[in-house]
C-alpha cells in the first residue's frame, strides 16, 4: 500500500527532496489562498507563512496511507493550533488525504473543513484545535500510549509561540522529557504575532531555545521557510532517534522562524496580519505574486545547478 505521496526520501538526493518539498509547499500556498477567497478573509497569513513546514512534514516525513488515514502504523501530526487548520487542510489536499476539489467548501454550512480544526470532522485531523495550550499535553499521551503498545509510529506537534505562554504547554514538555520521549518532536512556527499583537509585547518568551533546552529537550532554531534548513533538522532528529533503545531518549524540538504571509509581498507587509480581511480584487494579485515569486526561484535554482 501506498505510506506517502512521493518516493522514500531514502531514494532521493538532498536536492531532490529540496525541490519536491519546495513545489509542495507552493502547491499548499496556492490551495490556503483559494479557501481564504471563498470567506474573503481568514487565517491566510498563518497558512502561508508555515505551508514549508507542512509541506516538509508532509512531502518528505510522515508514513501514512491516504487511502486509510487512520492505518494505526501511520506517524501522528498533531495541530495544536486549530486556526491554522486552513494551512492544514492544504498539506491533506497535498498528501492525497483530502480531495482537493472539496477545499471549495472550507468554512461553508455542512463543510469537513471548519474554519478551525476539528477532529470529528476532517480525514488526517488527529484532534481538535481552538484552545491554545493542550496540543503538546496530547502529544505526550499519545506518545507514551504508542510506546506502551510496541508500535513504533513518530508523534509530531505543531504549536505556535503563542502557544508559549500557556503553562500546561512547559508542563508538558518537562514530561516528555522525563519519560524521554524520542519518538516525539515539536515543531514551533515563531512568527512573532499573536491576537493581541506581536509576541514579543504579549509575553515575552526568550530566550526559548534556552528554556526548551532547560526542560531537558534537544533543540534546533532553523528559518522555518527555508526548506533546506528544515530538512536538514528533521535528519538530525533521525540521525539521534537511530541511536534510541526503543525510542527512548531526548524528545525533539524544531524553532521555526517564519515569515507571516510568506510568499505574497501583498500581505507579507500586513499591518494586521493574525486574520486578515482580503479585498475582492486582491486575491488574483496574491495568486500572481506567489506564482512570480516561486517561478523566479525555479530560474534561480538553475542557474546555480549550471
């Protein structure tokens, strides 16, 4: 049975699966700005500043089926964020989990694809986003089930940094620790905006890789739109996990840097980017300016392979 949408990225080169994860990740842009034109605003921001991440994940990661999205041998990728589920819904699309036709209805009367994510709805939505803060609390059971029934399946949280200032979140990762959790990895998009405005004015959380690392995780800060950086942090988490006695050791973290609208100057400059209201006329504007921007960086990779 098929366990992923492309080659194992055993059997492709480091610039193959570059390439792959950098057309998934366009194709993911490409699917969130369609969804955000059906309501004319939305979580568009988060969606296109995180789509490497997910495409990443997605393309080049997990094992799963997407004919059977809930084939128990299959690596959990938990959503703690649920009003990222717009971002989410297109890595689905993305992975063959979810028709891309159906990302028409996204936040419509009857839709699999509420505007904020939620389990009982959606193929591939492992739980239900909306309250911040219980996604790595989740994540840990979940993780310490999988191991008490020998099954070998990773466990991958996604937060925010908003989702930083929530105390059961560091209550959470001080128990991954202590149970030394390997078999799971968090992956936190730092874009510095919240709700109420930039993360750093909310609550401030830095130094965060040193208070990661002081909860007994093995820390990574990599640009979370540069794709190349992020494969290269989920080998170095392989690499380690390779040397675990039944996937006990350190869990895992991955700070990700990102860009809010990434990959469409247009709302990459939003003032008042957390849910953007867009304008009729503006949604063909975005869809060119992604498409020129990827295009260009297509011609630039070539000319350096030459």
């Amino acid at each position: 049975m098929t366990t992923s949408t492309l080659a194992p990225k055993a059997e492709a080169t480091p610039a193959e699966r570059r390439v792959a994860v950098e057309a998934a990740a366009y194709r993911i842009r490409q699917h969130a700005l369609a969804m955000g034109e059906v309501q004319g605003q939305g979580y568009v921001g988060q969606a296109l500043g995180a789509a490497d991440i997910l495409a990443a994940v997605y393309t080049d990661q997990l094992t799963y089926r997407p004919e059977d999205p809930e084939w128990d041998g299959r690596d959990r990728f938990l959503l703690s964020t649920g009003h990222y589920a717009i971002g989410l819904y297109a890595a689905l699309a993305e992975a063959g989990i979810v028709p891309v036709e159906e990302l028409g209805t996204y936040g419509s009367d009857d839709s699999r694809l509420p505007m904020s994510g939620m389990s009982t709805y959606t193929p591939g939505m492992e739980i239900s986003g909306g309250s911040l803060g219980h996604g790595l609390t989740i994540a840990v059971g979940l993780a310490l089930g999988l191991r008490a029934r020998g099954n070998a399946a990773r466990v991958v949280n996604f937060l925010s940094d908003g989702e930083l200032d929530e105390g059961s979140t560091w209550e959470a990762a001080m128990g991954a620790a202590h149970h030394r959790l390997g078999g799971l990895t968090a992956v936190v998009d730092l874009n510095a905006l919240q709700a109420d405005g930039p993360t750093a004015g909310v609550l401030r959380t830095e130094p965060v890789a040193d208070k990661w690392a002081a909860c007994g995780w093995r820390v990574q800060r990599v640009d979370g739109n540069d794709v190349g950086a992020l494969l290269g942090a989920f080998d170095a988490i392989a690499a380690e996990a390779a040397t675990h006695d039944g996937g006990h050791g350190a869990p895992s973290v991955i700070l990700c840097d990102t860009k809010v609208g990434r990959g469409v100057p247009l709302l990459e400059e939003r003032e008042k980017a957390h849910f953007m209201r867009i304008e009729e006329h503006e949604w063909s504007i975005c869809q060119e300016q992604l498409t020129a921007g990827y295009r260009a960086r297509l011609d630039t990779n070539r000319k350096v392979a030459q």
